[in-house]
C-alpha cells in the first residue's frame, strides 16, 4: 500500500491518500496542524516515504500481472506473465512468497524488451522468454540451470551470467545433443570458457567475454 500526502499551506492541513497497489485510491482525509517546523518536518517525511514506497512498487512490478503455481508454503513459479508492458521487473515475492522459477513458456512471445531477473529465482525452464526482443539479459548469481530454448529468438548481444550455471541438453529425435539456451553458440562458449562469471557479448559474429 502507497501513502501520498500533500501540505496545504495556507489552510495548515495536509490531504493523505490511501492507494492500492493497482493505483486505485482506497481513500482520503485531511490532517489538520499548526504551522510549525516540527509538523512541516513530519509532512515531508510522510511525502518522501510515500515517494519511495511508489518507487519501490515500480521497480517491483505489478503483482497481478504473474500468474504464480504455488511450490510450497513459502515459494512460487512464475507461470505466465499477463501484463502488457515491455519493460518488466520480476518481484522476487509474490504473494508474500519466494520467486524461485521461471516457468516454461511464460513469458513466451510478449513482445518484451527488457526484464529484470530477481535473484531469488533459481531456475528457467523451456521457452520461458522465447521470441521476444531482448538485446541484453543479466542471470542473477541465484540462477543454477537453465533449460533448453529459454532465450531464443532473441536479439541478444549481451549477457551477464554467474559461474557454473547448468545449461540443461536436450536430445533430439536422431539422439544428438543439443545445448540452445540461447542464440549465436553461447551455450557452447560459455562452456569452452569454463563456465566463468562474466558478461559476454557477441559482435562481429563471435563471442566475446570480460571476466569477473
């Protein structure tokens, strides 16, 4: 729940608004006190937590747009991704329970340009951002396997990765291996590289890698 409050100057009273986390406005009433430093001290110090709460739902995402499968008593899987924004921040709880994976196919398609990974999430199935438009991803130090086609069908030239996650193989219909998390061979260099944390990018039709 966000607070925003505003200081009515010249009448000495100060309007505060309850709002949901959808950004309905729940409520509102007015406080009224005496113009002193001391109250005007506290009316900014209720607009700057009402400011950072805001911010901070922001940054998180909207919970309603994550269809979660509930784990356990404590953890959930991001089943499907129904909101409509490209630019997405996975909340590492939903609610009030622990983001640990990244479902298969759930953001599959959703035309999404940037997504923030929160580093409570511990694995990324099949498909999970097939077909999108990301141009750079960052996997969280949280992040132990990643499944077959998870990134493909993605412009991405930029990868920031931890050391020693599993790119889960597939084996196809004639028994051959594959690795294709990603495009372009990362998968297959960031094996040849030791599985080194680092950030990894691709130019000139090879990849490149800044240890760190």
């Amino acid at each position: 729940m966000i607070i925003a409050a505003a200081v009515a100057n010249q009448s000495g009273t100060m309007e505060v608004e309850t709002i949901s986390k959808n950004g309905r406005s729940l409520k509102s009433h007015t406080i009224r006190a005496h113009h002193t430093n001391t109250s005007k001290k506290f009316f900014t110090v209720i607009v700057l937590l009402g400011a950072f709460s805001f911010a901070a739902f922001c940054q998180h995402g909207n919970e309603n747009d994550f269809a979660v499968l509930r784990k356990n008593i404590i953890n959930v899987f991001i089943m499907e991704y129904k909101g409509v924004e490209q630019i997405v921040n996975i909340p590492s709880r939903i609610q009030d329970k622990k983001v640990i994976f990244i479902g298969a196919n759930a953001f599959k398609n959703k035309n999404i340009t940037s997504v923030t990974i929160p580093n409570s999430v511990t694995s990324i199935r099949s498909n999970a951002f097939f077909n999108n438009n990301l141009t750079a991803i960052t996997i969280p130090n949280s992040v132990t396997a990643i499944s077959p086609t998870a990134f493909l069908q993605n412009p991405i030239t930029c990868i920031t990765i931890g050391a020693n996650v599993k790119i889960q193989p597939y084996t196809d219909y004639n028994g051959i291996i594959h690795t294709i998390a990603f495009d372009n061979g990362f998968d297959d260099f960031y094996v040849v590289q030791g599985r080194m944390a680092g950030t990894y990018t691709y130019s000139d039709g090879r990849w490149n890698t800044s240890v760190q």
